[in-house]
C-alpha cells in the first residue's frame, strides 16, 4: 500500500511542480510521476537533516520541502529530457 501513496504523492506533487515551472514541460506524464516521487524522498531526506521529519499535527515543513524538491526535480529532470529528445518541437 505505501507504494501506491508513493505514486499518488508523486503524480500530485509532479503535476504542481509542473504548474509552477515557467513555460511548457514536455515530458510525458509517467516520468513527471518519477520525478515527483523522487522529489517526495529528496524532499523527506532534507527535513530528516534538519530534524523536522515528524512534528505534531500537520508536518508542513516536510510537505514544502517535498514540492520544493520535486519543482527542483522536475526543472532538472525537463531539461534533461529536453536535451535527450534532441529539443524536437511538436508542430500541431
């Protein structure tokens, strides 16, 4: 089950990464969930480094953390896609 959180977590936090990056991302969805995930754990690693990885109530810290690592990841991770696809433009 915490492996379908992980996903979730990581598809919503992908998608307001997504949001909050300037411009249009061109990665596929799948891979925005990847990223996502991998900023939800870049995000858990750094609040339990700094010793706010559980706090009473709502661990708001840790959530900002989280979507500050994944709007890093997803930045990173676009333009590692981009420069992998040969920044090819789709024409419609």
């Amino acid at each position: 089950m915490s492996w379908l959180w992980a996903i979730i977590v990581g598809f919503v936090l992908g998608l307001i990464a997504r949001a909050i990056l300037p411009g249009k991302q061109h990665q596929p969805l799948w891979l925005t969930t990847i990223f996502g995930i991998i900023g939800a754990v870049l995000g858990n690693a750094v609040a339990s480094w700094i010793g706010v990885e559980e706090t009473r109530g709502i661990d708001w810290i840790r959530h900002l953390l989280q979507l500050a690592g994944a709007i890093v990841i997803v930045g990173l991770g676009e333009m590692v896609y981009a420069s992998l696809r040969g920044n090819r433009r789709r024409t419609a």
